[in-house]
C-alpha cells in the first residue's frame, strides 16, 4: 500500500532521511533550496538559500547537510548552519546531489553539473574533518548506499544507466576497483537514490519509471513497487520498526505535472530497513 506522506510538490525531492533518535524524517527540494520536514504539529520547512540535497545525523539536534558551497552542521531547532568543509570551491558550476552516511562513520557526497553537464561531477568521502575525492567524471551521481556490515558501497551515474558496487577496508575506504553491479541500459531506466535493506538487497528509485525497484545482493530484480508520481527520486527506511519506505519524487522536466508528482509517498517494502550510521565528526 502507497500513501501520500506530505503533500508540497517538489520541484527535485531528494535526500530522503529518517534520523533514528528524533524519528523524524527529512528530505530536500533541491531546486526549491528546502530542506523539508514534519513533525506531530504539521509540515515544516527551513529555507537553505542555496541548493542543498542531501542529510546524516551528527546528535539528536545536530545534522550534517550537503549544499552547493560546502558541507554544513545544521541546528534542527535554530535552522543555524556551521560550515565544516568546503566542497567544490573550483567549481561554481556545480551543486551537491546524493548523498549518505557510511557505517564507519563517513559521509558520502556526489556532486554535478547543475546543467548535468557530462562528466563534470565526482564522489567524495567526508572523513577526519577533511573532504576526499573518491570517484570522478561522473555526470548524474546518485544510488550511494552501503551494506550493514560497512564493507562494501554502491553508487549510480544516472546518465550511464549504472549502479556500480565497490568493495571497502575496515576504516570504510574503497579497496578495489568498481564494479558493475546492475546494468539498466536495455531496459532504458534511470537510477536514481538507493538504500540497503537489512538482508543486505539494495532499493531503487527509477526515474522516469514511477518506480522502486529492489535488487538482490547478486543484482538479480526481486521486486518493484510503483508510485503515482513518474519521476521517483530516492528512498529511505524510517518508522519505529524501520519498517517503511519513505519515498521522494520530483516535478522537474515534466512538461504536464500531475497533483501527485513531486510529492513525498509512505509505502510498505515488506521488510525491514538499518538504522541510518551516525556521522563522526
């Protein structure tokens, strides 16, 4: 069963996140520069005043949140926002866009184009204070997911049509060398976000597609559920259990939007998420 979770129309709803300690879910607008939210007392909203797309949580009141400018701690009560590095100073052409925590306490940030020029983007490990690049010449990053145990990451060029996987050492670095994990070129679908379930199977969001799609930890399709808004964005588990499917679309380059898309939907996966790794700092 789908269900509308907040009605407000995303231009670009991405990021969705479910902090484990407020239990409380976040997600962005990224061309609407929102950060969104609810609580018991309706919808809230904190205006970013420059792109920002993606959330790990630091404490209880604290988040680390990815912009165009750099990466920000950001006070949930005050809205206030600290600078703790920059991303991308050499290029003001870009804006962050996907992006998560790591079990080892990292944040994982891609970045692009904001035309979507090719190639123009890359994929970075916030870790020790510092950024670090991790994956370039990417053009659409999104799909930066990892497995429970923290040992190995996932990652998409919406573009290329491909989620990549990638084995990681102990401290969460990458250890080898990308390799493909689903390929989506015949089928003509476009990856977008992605989360692990706790059976270790990896949930897609597909633009384009109406859809989240979950593939099998050896990249075989197990099961899709569809949502009524066309460009499915990014997905994430929340709830008390973890059991639900918190889902963000967008209205972005739909020439005939209708009432549902770009609105944020609640469904049910049939299993159960991991709680989303606190970010060190």
């Amino acid at each position: 069963m789908t269900e509308v979770f907040d009605d407000r129309p995303c231009e670009l709803g991405e990021g969705a996140f479910w902090h484990p300690e407020r239990r409380q879910f976040f997600w962005f607008d990224i061309l609407g520069r929102k950060l969104l939210s609810r609580t018991t007392e309706g919808p809230v909203s904190w205006d970013m005043g420059e792109h920002a797309s993606a959330a790990g949580w630091i404490d209880r009141d604290g988040l680390i949140v990815a912009s165009e400018t750099g990466l920000y701690r950001f006070d949930i009560p005050t809205g206030e926002r600290t600078r703790l590095a920059a991303l991308e100073e050499d290029r003001p052409q870009n804006r962050s866009n996907d992006g998560r925590a790591d079990p080892m306490g990292g944040f994982w940030i891609g970045t692009m184009g904001k035309e979507a020029e090719p190639e123009a983007g890359a994929i970075y490990r916030f870790h020790g204070g510092k950024v670090h690049r991790l994956f370039d010449g990417i053009s659409i990053p999104n799909a930066i997911c990892f497995t429970p145990d923290g040992r190995r990451a996932y990652y998409a060029d919406t573009a290329r049509r491909k989620i990549w996987t990638v084995a990681l050492d102990a401290a969460g670095w990458p250890s080898g060398s990308p390799q493909i994990f689903v390929d989506l070129r015949e089928e003509g679908l476009n990856p977008d976000g992605a989360v692990i379930d706790a059976q270790g199977a990896l949930w897609n969001a597909q633009w384009g597609a109406g859809r989240v799609a979950r593939y099998l930890p050896d990249g075989r399709l197990d099961r899709t559920i569809d949502i009524p808004a066309r460009n499915a964005s990014c997905p994430c588990f929340g709830g008390t259990a973890f059991n639900r499917l918190y889902v963000t679309s967008a209205r972005e380059g739909l020439t005939d939007p209708k009432p549902d898309d770009g609105r944020t939907f609640i469904l049910d996966p049939g299993v159960k998420g991991c709680t989303e790794p606190r970010v060190t700092l």
